[in-house]
C-alpha cells in the first residue's frame, strides 16, 4: 500500500505514533478530537472526556454492575478494564471509529505512566479518577494489585512506582485484549511499548515480556505502510527494536536495526578525524575524533525548530580543557568545516544517540571507548532540538564524564540538575513525549540511582545513603552501611522495614545477605508461594559456596524454571554440575550461557570441556572456536584447541594453534624447551610425511608448506629441545633436504651432549646415546648421499657442482668421532653398561663400514 493509497484510518494511527497531526485533517469525530488532545499532551483532558467515563464505567456502580462488584472485591484494575473492552466492542458490531476511541484512552493512559516517572513536569491526575466512585477509596489496594499483576517471572516492581494503575490501563487495552482491536494496524507497536516500559520498572528482565516485545516486533513490521509514506515512520520503528535488543544486551541484532533506521531517515554521518586542539594553552593541532553528519531533506519529516527550551547544561569551567573541541580543519583536506555542520533532524540525532551506545555495547569498557562514543554525543549536543533528546545526550555526556579527574565534577552537577529539572514545567508535556521511545532514557529514579553511584565514586558515601534510603533501594544502601563499617545498621534498617512489610521476599533476602543465614532465603520463597526466583538464586549461590553441588544445581533450576534470562546463574549451575560430574546437565547450561550471551568465551571453554569428558570430540572443538574467537590471547585455550585438533585430523588448525602457543608463551616461559608439545609435533610430522588424509578428506601433505613454516619459527627460537630437531629432521628428510636433515640430527644430539648431568644421571645419559644413535644413523644414510647446494645455479657452477655434491665427504669420520667422544666423556660412570656397551658396538659397526 503506497501514500497515496492508504485510508484515512491508518494514516491516524500512524500520526498517532509520530505525535503529529494538522488541526481538521479528521473532521470533528471523537477519534479525532482524542487524537488532537493526545498529540496536545493533554491526556488528563483525554482521561475525563465523556468517552473515557463511558469506556471506565465512571457511573457505573457496584449495585448494578458486576464488573465494578468484582473490582470492589479484588482491587484488580487490569481484570475490569480487560471487562470494559470486551463489553464495548461485542455490545455490536465494533467499528474502526470505537477502536481508535479505545486506541486514544490507551496511549492516553501509557503516556500519563510515562510522564509520572520519566519525563515530567507533575501531574494531579490520580488513577482512582477514571474509575466509578464506589472504588475510589480503595486507592492503596488498586496500587496494590496493580503493583501484583504488573510482576513478571518473580521480578518485582519498584515500590515506589508512581501511578502504576495507569500502566495496568494501558497493558489491559494493548496487551491483554489488542487482539479484540482488529482493525488496527498499530496495536502491536503500541503492545511492545506497553511492554517495554513494564520491563523497565522490574528489578530484572523477564524471559517471558523479551519473547512477547519480540515478538509483537515482528507482527508490526509485516503491518507497516510502505517506505514512501513516511520515512520518519520507519526509522523510529527500526530505532525502537534496535533499542529493544540493547536492553536486552542482544548486541548482535542492535546495529542492523540501526542501519536500518538511518537508511529509512537518508541520514548520511561518518566517524572521522579532524586537526583541532582541546586545552587552552595548546599552540598545535592534533587529530581529533568527530562526526560528519547532515540531515536529508524531507518536508514530511520533522524540521529541526528555531527556538526551543533547553535542559540546563552546565558550562566545565576547567582551567586548562576547552568547553569543547576547537576544529581547524579536515584531515582529508575537503572544504566542509566542522564547526559549519548544518542541524540534524530530532529522529537523525536519536538514530545518532542509538550508534552511541552500541559502540559502548561492543567495545570493550577501556579509554579508547569512550573516546570513540564522545563525538556522537558532541554532535546532538550542538543543537538543542527537543528537551528530552538533549537530556538524553547530556546524561551519556555525564556518564562519559564521570571518570575522568577534569570532567568528574561537572558530570555529577549535570546529573543533579538532570533530575532537578523533572518537575520543571519549562518545556511542554507534548514536546517531552514526542520521542520517548526512540532515546533509552531511565525513569527518574534510576537517575537519581545513579547519582547515587557517583556519589559513591567520589567518596561521599553518606550523601549516596541518603539518597538510597529515601528512594527504598536498600541493596544500594546495605552497600553503603558496608563500606562504612556499619553492617548492623545495615539489618537494623532491614528489619524496621519487615515491620512495615512482612511478607516482603526482597526484604527477606537481603536479611539474608546481611546474615548470611540460608533460613532467610527459604523463607522468601514460602512466602512467595514459590514465585520470587531471587530467593533460589541467593541459595544456590549459598550452596555453591559451601561446595554443595547437587543442591546448588537443584535451587538454581528452580530459579531458572521461573526466570531464565540470568546468565550468570546458568554459568554457576555449570560449574556445579561439572563438579558433581552431571555432564548433561553441565551442557545444557553452558549452550543456555552461550546464547545468551554469544561472546562469554569461559563459557565456550567449559562447555568443551564438558564434551571431552563426553569424548564429544567434534563439538568440543566447535566450542574450542568459539572461545579462541573470544579469548584470543589465551594460551592454555589454543593449547586445547590445538589438542583436540590433532585427535580429530585436523592437522592445519592444529599447526595454527601450536604457532599461536608458542607466540604467546614465548616472553613467559621460564624454560624455552617447554613451550612446544613436542607429542602434538610428531603427531603432525608422521602424518604428513606418511600422507594421511586428514578431517576432510584431503592428503595430509598439502599441509606440508604450514608445517614446513611452523617449524622453522619454532627451530629459530627453541634451541635446548632435541625432540623439536628430531622432528624437523624428519620433515626435512622427507623433503629431500638431506643436508638440512643431517644438521638437525646434529643440534639435537648436541643438545643432550651438553646436559649439565649427562654424565651422572642414567635417564639422561640414555636419552643422550638415543640421539646419538639416531645422529649416526643420519651420517650413514644420508652422508654419501648427493645433494646440490641451494644458492648454486646450474648454469653458472661445474658440472660436477651442477649434479650435486655429497651431504657429508667425510661421514664416516663424523660418526665414528661422534660415539668415540660419547664413550670417552661417559666411561666413568656407565663403562660395562648395557647402553655403554651397545655405543661400542655401534662404533665397531661404522668403523667396518668405513673400510669397505
């Protein structure tokens, strides 16, 4: 379906989502009229129109209505709303007009939720308004319940959640009864918001809501209009399930997404560098990171505005940085100017913001990091488009900020005022509202969580209390009492706040954590009635730690059973299975760690681990290539790896992993001999000498060019180890490299020769008359042997140059010099000696071979 082809009733859903709309462009319906009202920001106007008392029953009474009786009874405000949807669209034939009503009340209330506890300025609406009076005294009982139905997998929600009533409204409309919704093409993008923001108000994410937002996603995508009719449209829709997948920490599906966004917006950025200097007294230009972005132009899109309210942004004040980079050029000499960029569409700044943090999620968490994310953030800060973008922007400023000694101070000021500003009204509620789902943006009091943290940082451990304490986050403040030495304060306050709470399972817990007492968390998880997860979580780390496994695996199944997103504690029940030897039970939680998380490489290494004890080989060795990918520098994983690589034939891998063992090992073995498995080297010479086939089918041999550069990087360095001589004398033989062979043949006997305790010790000395033997037998087979030397042509040597030479004239002198100063160096300690006895045997052997 093209612009031009799309009804008028989709082109007000679609409005609806981008928060814009032309006065009349509907006519005068009461869809409208609530559309225009919502896209105000006035949705306390939206909540008391006559339409939403009608659809919430507001006149409704217990007497003569069932709904509002069972309301009375259970306090359930989702169950009644789910009822009041149900009986507007089946008291007839529902029409597109009575959805998109419904469509405005829901969002309505989304937004009212939203504006509570993210974006500001206050409110006085108080969810009891909408519902029929005879509840309205029930106020704490309808926060209780929706407090109760809003917890998901045992993940609780925070307490002190503002207006959570409106958030249940909302998941009733779009969530539990959208289906009903059937001529709208919108709900499910409204479903994954609804469930978005229920996700971020739970102490822990929950599988269930993950699969759900992924889910209505992908319904949504397949329902889009096509890219001509609002490109602005798809790039938010990209930028939100690109957002979604980053709070989930799936940072492999984020950045599609994103590209995907900017594609839709024609944004066109480049991260480069540019000369410009940072302190005030630098008298030179140096490179400096910097983002190259430019908006297309598209009337349809929203046009950046001239003069807009700004968040308060404080100025560094640094004797020595400058408030921001001074450009002074391009360093691919183009003529556009840094500081000339043109303003950025608000949709193009978020698609930069969502750029911002994937270069944090797939990064590592070091200086160059945050060095690379800055210029993303510079460039949204340059122009102040839209309050809640610019506030988006400075709070990752502050959080870069944060851990540098010159910046620290402003970092914590700006985030104070970040959270200052909440209920200022310096900024309309419409403009706030407008790309809140496109920026991850925290609700307030994870702002103020994290001030907390910064005061923690900077050693204002109390100031960092208080503010724990006020917001009821006492996992925060029991740290705090901790670090101040104060650990019964810390279950003094636990235990005031049971009086208040007793069935509280968080509570219980973290008397636990205080205690140390197994009793606690077993008691949380009768209370909950076997739901609150944490609980099995804290006892099987408590099991664990006592070296209790089966037990261990047993509390962390049951944690898993009711929320399966906690990585670590799938990692834990795999160790613990691994220790009570429950191979299959360690496989299924390691595979379980790796796809959550792609990249944990301890994760891989144990899960081959588990398969070798399964003599799995195969797909221990897939697991060996996925560690290796993460733990690249690890020897003892190469060293692993490049095992099960000889087991399996796989003889290039393994000579790669050898090459990397010794790479890494090399500066820090304290005995150079020992850094090569001279086993794995024989294993690998034999096969392709012996032409084998190997994994795939294919002759060993064609190895031989690896092998024959592998061994000489491991001949040039190690040069105390005969078995690495013997081996490539081998190859070398193999070759018809005789001369070569016969010189290694000779560095390995002489590394034995000059052992310190070749003369008093049998096992050397036995190891000494091996290699010896083995030298002599080289100097017989190869010595009269012709070879042409390699740096002679044969068009400029003698014939008799030309057709080769012999590897050793003297051979026979050689090997019978070679045992006659064996003999002579051991006759001491081991004349008579069988080994001593079989040199001379030896040496009468060559000397008769010699006169012949």
């Amino acid at each position: 379906m093209t612009g031009d082809d799309i009804n008028k009733f989709e082109a007000f859903e679609w409005d609806l989502i981008l928060g814009k709309h032309v006065p009349g462009k509907y006519g005068d319906s009461v869809a409208a009229t609530l559309l225009e009202l919502v896209i105000a920001g006035k949705y306390s106007e939206v909540l008391k129109t006559t339409e939403a008392a009608s659809f919430f029953g507001t006149d409704l009474n217990a007497e003569s209505d069932e709904d509002v009786k069972r309301l009375l009874e259970t306090s359930d405000a989702k169950l009644y709303v789910e009822a009041r949807v149900r009986s507007d669209l089946s008291k007839q034939a529902s029409t597109i007009e009575q959805q998109l009503q419904i469509l405005c009340i829901g969002v309505a209330c989304l937004y009212v939720f939203l504006q509570s506890g993210w974006t500001g300025p206050l409110l006085e609406l108080a969810e009891v308004d909408c519902l029929p009076e005879a509840v309205r005294t029930h106020k704490d009982a309808l926060r209780a319940a929706s407090m109760q139905t809003l917890m998901e997998d045992g993940e609780e929600v925070y307490s002190l959640t503002t207006r959570p009533v409106f958030l249940s409204f909302a998941r009733a409309i779009f969530v539990d009864t959208g289906d009903l919704l059937i001529d709208l093409k919108s709900v499910h993008w409204w479903r994954a918001r609804c469930l978005l923001v229920q996700q971020k108000i739970l102490d822990n994410p929950a599988d269930t809501l993950r699969l759900a937002i992924y889910e209505a996603m992908e319904t949504q995508s397949s329902k889009l209009p096509e890219l001509a009719f609002s490109r602005e449209l798809h790039a938010r829709f990209n930028v939100e399930k690109g957002l979604a997948f980053h709070w989930y920490q799936e940072n492999q599906k984020t950045e599609p997404c994103f590209r995907a966004a900017q594609e839709a917006s024609n944004l066109q950025w480049s991260l480069t560098g540019a000369l410009g200097r940072r302190t005030k007294f630098q008298d030179f230009d140096v490179s400096q990171l910097v983002i190259m972005a430019e908006s297309s132009v598209d009337e349809s899109s929203d046009a950046p505005a001239d003069a807009t309210p700004t968040p308060k942004t404080l100025a560094l004040n640094d004797d020595t940085l400058l408030e921001t980079t001074k450009f002074t050029g391009n360093e691919d000499g183009s003529n556009s100017k840094v500081s000339e960029q043109k303003n950025l569409r608000v949709i193009d700044q978020c698609i930069l913001l969502a750029y911002c943090l994937n270069v944090k999620n797939t990064n590592p968490q070091d200086g160059l990091t945050t060095e690379e994310m800055m210029p993303y953030v510079r460039r949204v800060l340059e122009n102040a488009n839209n309050w809640m973008v610019h506030t988006m922007a400075l709070l990752l400023r502050t959080r870069l900020e944060g851990h540098k000694s010159r910046t620290v101070e402003r970092a914590a000021l700006q985030l104070q005022a970040l959270v200052d500003q909440f209920p200022l009204e310096e900024s309309s509620v419409a403009e706030r509202m407008l790309h809140v789902f496109s920026i991850e943006l925290p609700p307030k009091w994870e702002m103020e969580r994290e001030l907390g943290e910064r005061f923690v940082s900077l050693g204002a451990t109390r100031s960092a209390l208080e503010i724990f304490e006020r917001l009821e986050m006492w996992e925060d403040a029991i740290s705090c009492y901790q670090m101040m030495e104060q650990p019964k304060k810390a279950e003094a306050v636990i235990l005031d706040r049971l009086k208040v709470t007793p069935r509280s399972p968080k509570l219980h817990c973290l008397l636990g954590d205080i205690r140390a007492d197994p009793a606690c968390y077993e008691l949380a998880w009768t209370i909950s009635d076997g739901r609150y997860a944490r609980a099995m979580r804290s006892l099987g780390a408590h099991h664990f730690k006592r070296g209790e496994w089966v037990k261990a695996i047993e509390c962390y199944h049951r944690a898993l059973a009711i929320n399966s997103l906690f990585e670590n504690s799938w990692f834990v029940m795999g160790c613990a299975a691994m220790r009570a030897e429950d191979w299959d039970q360690a496989v299924r939680a390691f595979s379980r760690v790796t796809s959550l998380d792609h990249e944990n490489g301890e994760a891989w290494t144990n899960l081959a681990s588990v398969y070798v004890r399964q003599k799995k080989k195969r797909e221990a060795w897939r697991a060996l290539r996925e560690a290796i990918k993460q733990h690249y520098d690890n020897p003892k994983i190469w060293e692993n790896y490049m095992f099960t690589s000889v087991d399996l034939g796989e003889f290039q891998e393994a000579m790669h992993a050898m090459g990397r063992v010794l790479e890494k090992r090399w500066d820090k073995a304290g005995e150079k001999g020992a850094v090569v498995d001279v086993e794995v080297l024989e294993i690998l010479v034999d096969a392709i000498v012996a032409d084998i086939k190997d994994a795939n089918g294919q002759p060993a041999s064609k190895h031989a060019g690896k092998l024959n550069q592998l061994l000489n990087s491991i001949t040039s360095k190690v040069a105390t180890n005969p078995g690495v001589f013997a081996c490539a004398s081998k190859f070398a033989a193999s070759k018809g490299l005789y001369r070569k062979a016969l010189d290694y043949r000779l560095k390995a006997y002489r590394c034995m020769l000059h052992h310190p305790h070749m003369a008093d010790d049998e096992k050397v000395f036995k190891a000494t008359v091996e290699r010896a033997l083995e030298l002599v037998q080289a100097y017989v087979e190869y010595g009269p042997k012709t070879e042409r030397p390699r740096m002679v042509e044969t068009g400029e040597a003698d014939e008799a140059v030309a057709e080769g030479e012999p590897v050793c004239k003297d051979w026979a002198y050689q090997a019978r010099m070679t045992l006659k100063t064996l003999i002579g160096r051991t006759k001491v300690a081991f004349e008579d000696t069988p080994l001593h006895d079989s040199l001379k045997d030896k040496l009468e052997e060559v000397t008769e071979m010699s006169r012949t």
